[in-house]
C-alpha cells in the first residue's frame, strides 16, 4: 500500500476536462486509484494519468463537474481491479462494472488488475482451431481461429453492430466438451442502441452465455477508456483460470480512440497523426495483445475488434494501426451496402492471416482451401470483367467470361447475402460454394484438386 493513503490534499491546482490537477503531493503509482471529496460531502473515483515531481494528474470516472479548487483528494494505494466470478456469465453490465440488468452486485471470486499481465512470447500457444460464426463470409473465405485478432473494419451507416449481434449469437466452437463464452463490450453507444443490444441477447437466449459491457456516449470519456480493459480482464479469468473458450467482441474501437484524443487534449500533450496521441499504437497493442492460447492452458481469448473507419479511408490512423497489430480484417463495403445485400463484407479486401492453421480434415472439411480459393479467383476475375462490360458491353464477351461475370453476382446473392438470423455451418457454406462452382466450366477450376472435385462437385442435369 502506498504511504499517501490516509492523507487528504487540497492543493487542486487546474481542473481541464476529465481531468484533476494536484501538486505538492508524496509519491504516487502511475494508476493509482484516488477519491475525491466534494462540497457537499460526496465523492467522486479517479486514476492517475500522469504522475511527476510536482503534479499529479487525476482522471475522474464520473466526470469533473461540481469539483472545484477546494475540493480535498485521497490516494487509495491500490490499481483498478475488475471483480470476477463465473456468475458473470449471463449478466449485463456498466461500462464501469455496475450492473445493469436489475441483477445483485457481482460476488467477487477474485479482484483482478484491469490492466492485465501481457502474455510471455514463449508461453504464446500457436492458434489452430476453428471458430464457426454462422456467417459464410468469415467461415468459408476469412476464417476465424481460436486465439486469432480479426478486426472488422466498417463505415459510418454500416450495420456493423447488426453483424457483431449476430457473431454473438452464433458464434460456437466445434468439440466436443468445449465450453464457450462471448464477452461483449460497446463503447460510446447511443442510449438505442444500448437498448436494442439489451433486447437482443434477452430474446435471442445469446445472454445464457455472454457478458455484456455497455458504455453509453453520455457516459464520461474516462470510462470509455476502462470498458474495453474490464471486458478483456473478465476474459482471461473465464478463459485461463475457468478453461473456457471466449470470444471478445469490442465495438466501438473508433470511439475508444476518440476517448483518448479528449484525453490527450486536456493533458496539453503533442498531438501524433490527426490529432491523435502518439501512444496510440501502443494502447491499441496493450488491448488486442490480451488475445490468444497459453501453453498448458485449456482456454482461449479470441477478439473482434469493429471499427468504424471515418470517411471509410482505411488509411486512417484507427485502421492502420488496427491492420499493424491484428492478424487479418474483414472490410465492410458501402457499395455492397447499397446493392441491398447483407452482410455487405468485401472479400476482396478481407483477409484472415491465420485461415489456414484452422482449416482441414480435422478441422472444417479437407476442401476447404481449395474450395475457397477458387471462389476468391472466381469472383475476382468476374468483378473485374463488370469494368469491362460497362466499356464494350456484354456482347462482347465470350462464353467463359460470361460465366465468369455471372459467378460474381451469384457469389454474392448466395455466399454474401444472409439474413440476419441465418446460422449457417461450415459444410452448409462449402456445399453453396460448389454449387456456384458447378455454373463455371470444370477445366477453369484450376485451383482445385481433381479428386476434389470427383467427390463435391453437384453433376449437372
């Protein structure tokens, strides 16, 4: 415990935003939490930013209005700690921990750092197994794995937490014994969609097995800042201390970012790219690192972080530095959007680095890659030919690139299109691939093998 415990200062210099400015104190931790004493007798909760030789900079949860210069603050000696229990699953809460659902406080098993210990590179099991999402995008062409970083990188508009509900719902790991979880955080979501999230793990029964962390947008933006660390700190104790597969689904990350552009601007800090602090890389890195496998461990961290990139530029610093550190992306397309077709996922630009570790005999279906990679080619080649046709016109084209063309528009009628209550299982998604196949002529599908296609490929009439 810290020395400065029992001592009260009042010696509140500067109050900027979120945050509290005290000099002339003892030493104190960087996070260290703190209590800050009102006018009118009440508290508010803090951590420290920023901590030097004459100011300490307090962040304050419940933000900083009513705190004045006379105001006293006491350091508690101790970092954030998140209470943890396996009652949690099933529970909605804060998102600063406090429940939401008209349920008890959660009884504690154990009081964890939210900040978390980072994983021993060498203890870092590799990531192999296969996680179903019911959705064919992900599952047939960018699979997921157990342990994986796939962000999912939307737009403005784009009805990314429709698809992060549904992953919710559907997501499952196949095995037997196996037991599944999902921890769900939304940060600086409207109070409706903070509602309709509610009523959607409620009526769907997803709630069974989930934790569900809601962060409103008229919450403080300090809180903004602690979700994602509590929801990640509940995971890795269902995870590694309760052996439990978990997936982590964080949405918003774009607005946790802006959370962290406030803060820097109230500290008076040199702004990096946009605006943004520099440490943005680092802080990102410290979230999705928490992901993965441990050797000896039974469980397992899995993380979709969504981001809303602004102006769809994939460019910017959110997204980039998202694309540094995960293993992949699936991109959501406002042109597919438009076309009427849900989920509007872009396989073109998505990716998922780990796909082939998950994927096989054992694993998912020994025609997988093939399978997937002939789509891919297909329907690469079948969007570049509508380019073509807007020039010289469909006439023009030959009877193979003609199949190819109507390969892409099929595509994504079949494979794309789902509605948002449609779980499909990998063999389902596979055999809708080759039924699409069976339209190309059988000497262009080039990237799969021919006992392959002797065992899976539908015989036309």
């Amino acid at each position: 415990m810290s020395s400065t415990v029992s001592k009260e200062y009042k010696t509140v210099k500067e109050i900027a935003g979120p945050l509290v400015f005290v000099e002339k104190t003892d030493p104190v931790a960087y996070q260290e939490l703190a209590s800050v004493k009102l006018a009118d007798g009440s508290f508010k909760r803090g951590q420290v930013l920023d901590s030097s030789d004459t100011m300490v900079a307090v962040q304050i949860f419940e933000g900083t209005s009513g705190i004045d210069k006379g105001c006293s603050v006491r350091f508690l000696g101790e970092t954030m700690k998140m209470p943890v229990s396996k009652d949690m699953v099933g529970r909605i809460l804060s998102g600063s921990g406090e429940p939401l659902d008209g349920g008890p406080p959660i009884t504690p098993e154990d009081r964890v750092d939210i900040v978390g210990a980072a994983i021993n590179p060498w203890a870092r099991d590799n990531p192999e197994d296969f996680i179903q999402t019911g959705i064919s995008t992900i599952d047939g062409m960018n699979t997921l794995v157990r342990g994986q970083k796939l962000p999912i990188f939307s737009g403005s508009g784009l009805p990314h937490n429709e698809m992060a509900m549904q992953i919710a719902r559907q997501a499952k790991v196949i095995g037997e014994g196996e037991e599944f979880a999902v921890v769900f955080a939304a940060m600086g979501i409207t109070n409706e969609e903070s509602q309709n999230f509610m009523k959607e793990f409620e009526r769907t029964g997803a709630l069974k097995k989930a934790v569900v962390f809601l962060n409103l947008a008229d919450d403080p933006a300090i809180e903004r800042i602690v979700t994602p660390r509590l929801a990640l700190t509940t995971a890795e104790y269902l995870a590694f201390e309760l052996d439990m597969q978990v997936l982590v689904i964080l949405t918003d990350i774009t607005n946790y970012c802006e959370a962290l552009r406030q803060i820097g601007a109230a500290r008076e800090e040199v702004p990096g790219r946009r605006g943004y602090p520099g440490y943005m890389y680092t802080d990102l890195a410290q979230l999705y690192e928490r992901a993965g496998k441990i050797k000896g461990k039974k469980g397992s961290i899995t993380q979709i972080p969504i981001l809303s990139m602004p102006g769809d530029d994939i460019t910017h610093p959110i997204p980039d530095l998202s694309g540094y550190i995960t293993e992949g992306q699936i991109v959501m397309s406002r042109e597919i959007h438009r076309n009427g077709i849900y989920p509007p996922v872009n396989v073109s630009s998505s990716l998922s680095r780990l796909m082939n570790s998950g994927i096989g005999g054992d694993k998912t279906r020994d025609d997988h890659k093939a399978v997937s990679d002939q789509c891919y080619a297909a329907y690469a080649e079948g969007k570049d030919l509508r380019g073509l046709v807007a020039i010289v016109g469909k006439e023009s084209l030959s009877d193979r690139d003609r199949a190819f063309l109507e390969f892409a528009d099929v595509f994504e009628d079949r494979i794309v299109r789902q509605s948002p209550d449609e779980d499909r299982d990998i063999a389902e998604t596979l055999d809708i691939c080759w039924e699409i196949l069976a339209d190309l002529p059988v000497d262009q599908l080039t990237r799969i093998d021919r006992k392959f296609i002797e065992k899976y490929l539908p015989q036309k009439d």
